[in-house]
C-alpha cells in the first residue's frame, strides 16, 4: 500500500515525499482512514511505529488553514512538544500552515503572538491549562489529539487534562494515541472520546521488529564490567544507557567518562537549557553515549541510536517498551540489551510476557573473544589502507638505525596498545547457568500459582546482591542443570548461544 491511496492533497503528498516517508506503517494504514471520516479514535501502538504522522497527515488534510488555531496536539514533555511540532511543521508548510510550540518556562507574550498566528498548536499540559484558564488565551480548534496518552498518566498530568477539555468545545474531533492501555487512561477516554473507534497494533506487530532484544546474565558487582566489555565487543554508532536513579546517572556517567568515552548525563531535574543542549550534542555525535532515567528519556526521538542498554532491568513492563523504543526508529536496526542479575530473571520473565516479545539469552564475550575480534578487524584494516608519502618518509628515517622488521614489529606493537581489550576475561554467567535458572524460576512459579504469582520469595531471600551471593547463586544453577536438562532439551536458549565454543569456557566450575 502507498500513500497514494488515501487521496491526500497535493501539497500534502508533496511533504510526504519530502519526508521521504515511502509506506504508511500499520498503525497509520489503519488509523488514517477512520480519522479521515471524522471518528473520534483511540490508537494503541508502541513507541516509534509512526503515530504522529498517523494523526498528523490526515488532520492536516482536512484542514482549511484559514480559522486560526484548528488542530491542538497535547503531549507530555518539552522534547515531545518540539518533535512533534517539527513533525507537523513538516507535513503543514507545504499548505502554509504555521505550527506553535508551547511549553512551561518559556515567555508568555512570546508564545500568546505565535499561538495568534497558528493553525496547529503543539502544547505540554501544564503551560496550556495555564494559559486557558487564566484567560489570556481561547481556542476553539476543531481537532484534538491526545499524543503519549500514558506517559501523560505516569507523570501525573491527569488532572490538567481533565480541566483543559472543559475549556475547549465539544464539537470537535478527538483522536487519543498511547503505547500502552492502562486502566485509567481508558476510564479519561470514555470521557473525553465519543464513541470512538480504536486501532491496535496486535502485540506481534507491536514490538518493533527492527529491535533486538538480548540480556545477560551478570552478577551485581560486575554490572560496569559487563556494559564496558559489551560497548567494546558491539562498538555502538549512538548508545543510551539507562539506570533507575539519578545517583546511578551520575556515578555511571563519572566512570564511563574516566573510561575515556564522551558520556553526556540526562535526567528530570536538568535546566531545559541544558537538556536542549544535551539533545543537540547528542544528536550531532558530539556525545556518543547518553546516561539516562527513564523520565528524561522520555519519547527522545533520535535516528541513529544503534543500542540501547538496560544497566538495571526496569521495575515495570511500560518502562522497558519506552526505553526499547529509543532504538530501531525510522526503519533503522537497533539493539537492545538488558543486565540482569539471578534475581531478575523472573522480571525478564513477565515483561517478555507483558509485552508480547523474546529476549534473546546472550554470554558476554570474554576478553580473549573481544581481543581477536578486534586484532582480526585490524588485519583487515591494514590491508585495506592506502599508504601516504609522510609514512614512507618516516619508515626510511627509521631504517637508517633499525632493520624493517623489527620496525613492523614496533609499529604493531604502538598500533596493538591502542586496541587492547581491559578487564578480566569472564564475565557473568554462561549458557548453561543462565539455563538452570530460569528452568528453576519457572518451576518455583509453578510451585505458587495457586497463592498470587508476585509472591514468590524464594529467588529474592537467596538471593542477596552482593558478590558472594553471586556465586552461591552459580552453584546451584549448575548443580539443578544436570538435574534438569532432560526437561530443557528442546528449549530455545541453548540453540542460540552456539553453545558449542560456549561449553569450554567452564564457568561456575569452581564451585562444584
Ligand atoms: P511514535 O510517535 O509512534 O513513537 P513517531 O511518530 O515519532 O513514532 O515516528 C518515529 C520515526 O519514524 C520518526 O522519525 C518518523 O519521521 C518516522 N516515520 C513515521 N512514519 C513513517 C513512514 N511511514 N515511513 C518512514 N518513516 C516514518
Ligand atoms: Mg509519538
């Protein structure tokens, strides 16, 4: 299917191909057309699926551009306000339509003069209710989209929201978009929706294929050895990183710098400022690594994130889908990858569940496996470089005192420094520890479902975090795999580690 078959105008078929945009995506196939037809609507797709554009492009077809501000885009952050409105900016300008951006901290008068001049307002709840009911501004726009639904909810704006639609008119077309359905936000859709129709993007098609999502297993103690060894091992284009807390933020942010990486921290309570700023560098690839809560990373919209990693596993299934969902955009391959230590798996466990998806089980390789990868990539480098003059002049004033092959040897050997892979050489857990835990959640579960599956404790009182623990921990995976893997024989994980080369590395063994 193609643009074409919604009869856009031309204008608008103009910026769509400008945008380069070649096929709607499932979300937009659907939802287009019934918006088209004036029905109020509910969409449900994950983040990074297209949703703007899929209330974007057919409001801005139906409006006239002549009525002042005729469309209001309500979503819950700053970032998300600009994103958006550079979207619809986009989309609009090919028929003239001129797009307001609206958001706390920022001039009142300023932003009243370009609300006046607008057709289309993009706006974040607070600064709106603000400026609604205190009357300095009143619209009357025929179209309202309710952008981000959920992450509206979780940031606790539900109450700005309720009180800025009793200020807008009831003769209107309202559209509600959300990557996720909690209760509460479908009890503010019975009430701010007439009867709507609603698009779901079922759960296969809803996890972005273009992600990759694997964990590790490691103890807590080796969390930063285990994200250093994978960054080098992956070599990320763009990587976000994400931690629970801003502590986290800071303390990672401190050793991934001292680690000599460009490392930009971001989260909730920086100046808009320097989040903007932040943003921008990060965007431009001045950063190469963004340290993050879930908060402050909220909708950032930034193509070329090739890897996004989970240095804790997120306490909630909506937070993982979010954080995900930062990598993969625009049609890009991302990866995904989640730390986790023996405690966590039964989290892997229901987010897999929640969210419709497969985490790959992966080891982390081992510096000798880094090592070779690396020397190996540098072979190859070297055959394909093309020589400069100023090489050879270096390499005849060389030859004066020393012979040509131990000048090779040296050369390799300052070229070989700048390549050497740190750390010790294993990391976290292997295939079959890994295997003979989550065989051992699963049966522990069992055990209780009758007594309301969040209580099983058994995993958490073991468990301590601590390094000692860890290897507790190892031991009797390994020892319950040999009791046990006649169940798992045909089970998945196995197959996809190769556990072949895996099988010599031996982990765990010295506990038995
Ligand atoms: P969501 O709101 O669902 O998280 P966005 O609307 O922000 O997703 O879209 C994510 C990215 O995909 C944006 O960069 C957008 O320009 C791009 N995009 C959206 N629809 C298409 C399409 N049909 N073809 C190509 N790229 C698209
Ligand atoms: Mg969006």
């Amino acid at each position: 299917m193609t643009f074409n078959e919604f009869n856009f105008k031309d204008t608008l078929n103009q910026a769509i191909d400008e945008a380069g945009f070649k096929e709607p995506s499932p979300v937009q196939k659907d939802a287009i057309p019934l918006i088209l037809e004036g029905n109020d609507l509910i969409g449900q797709a994950q983040t990074g699926t297209g949703k703007t554009a899929a209330f974007g492009l057919p409001v801005i077809q139906m409006m006239e551009g002549n009525k002042g501000v005729e469309a209001l885009v309500i979503v819950p952050t700053r970032e998300l306000a600009m994103q958006v409105s550079d979207e619809l900016f986009r989309f609009g300008k090919t028929a003239g339509l001129k797009t307001a951006t609206i958001y706390g901290g920022a001039a009142y008068n300023k932003q009243i003069e370009r609300i006046n001049q607008a057709n289309i307002i993009v706006a974040t709840p607070g600064r709106l209710q603000d400026l609604l009911q205190s009357k300095r501004i009143t619209l009357n726009p025929q179209f309202v989209i309710l952008d981000e639904a959920d992450e509206m909810l979780d940031m606790g704006f539900l109450d700005e929201i309720k009180n800025i639609f009793t200020f807008l008119p009831k003769d209107r077309q309202t559209l509600m978009f959300s990557a996720t359905m909690p209760k509460q936000i479908k009890i503010l859709a019975e009430q701010i929706l007439n009867n709507p129709k609603s698009v779901t993007i079922t759960k296969s098609e809803r996890t972005n294929t273009d992600i990759t999502q694997k964990f590790y297993v490691v103890a807590d103690y080796e969390r930063d050895d285990a994200l250093l060894r994978l960054i080098d091992y992956k070599n990320p284009n763009k990587c976000i990183i994400f931690c629970r807390m801003k502590k986290e933020v800071d303390r990672l942010s401190s050793y991934m710098t001292a680690q000599g990486f460009k490392v930009a921290a971001l989260h909730g309570d920086m100046e808009q400022k320097q989040r903007e700023h932040t943003i921008r560098s990060f965007k431009q690839g001045l950063v190469e690594i963004f340290i993050a809560t879930d908060v402050a990373a909220r909708g950032l919209d930034v193509n070329d994130v090739s890897h996004v990693f989970n240095y804790h596993i997120p306490f909630d299934s909506e937070s993982y889908v979010h954080r995900i969902g930062r990598t993969g955009r625009a049609g890009n391959k991302g990866e995904a990858i989640t730390l986790v230590s023996p405690n966590e798996l039964r989290t892997i466990k229901r987010i897999e569940k929640d969210v419709g998806t497969t985490m790959i089980s992966e080891v982390i390789p081992t510096r000798q496996e880094v090592q070779s990868r690396k020397d190996n990539d540098l072979l190859a480098k070297i055959a394909n470089t093309e020589i400069k003059p100023a090489a050879i002049d270096m390499v005849k004033t060389l030859q004066h005192d020393i012979d040509i092959v131990t000048i090779a040897h040296l050369l390799a050997t300052i070229v070989q420094e700048k390549i050497d892979v740190k750390g010790k050489d294993i990391i976290g857990l292997g295939t079959e520890e890994v295997k003979a835990l989550i065989e051992r959640a699963k049966n522990q579960r069992g055990g209780d479902r009758s007594g309301g599956r969040n209580r099983s404790r058994g995993g958490n009182s073991r468990g301590g975090n601590r390094g000692r623990s860890g290897g507790g921990e190892r031991s009797a995976g390994s020892r319950s795999s040999d009791r046990r893997s006649g169940e798992r024989s045909g089970g998945n994980r196995d197959s996809r580690n190769g556990g072949g080369n895996r099988g010599s590395r031996n982990r765990g063994q010295s506990n038995n």
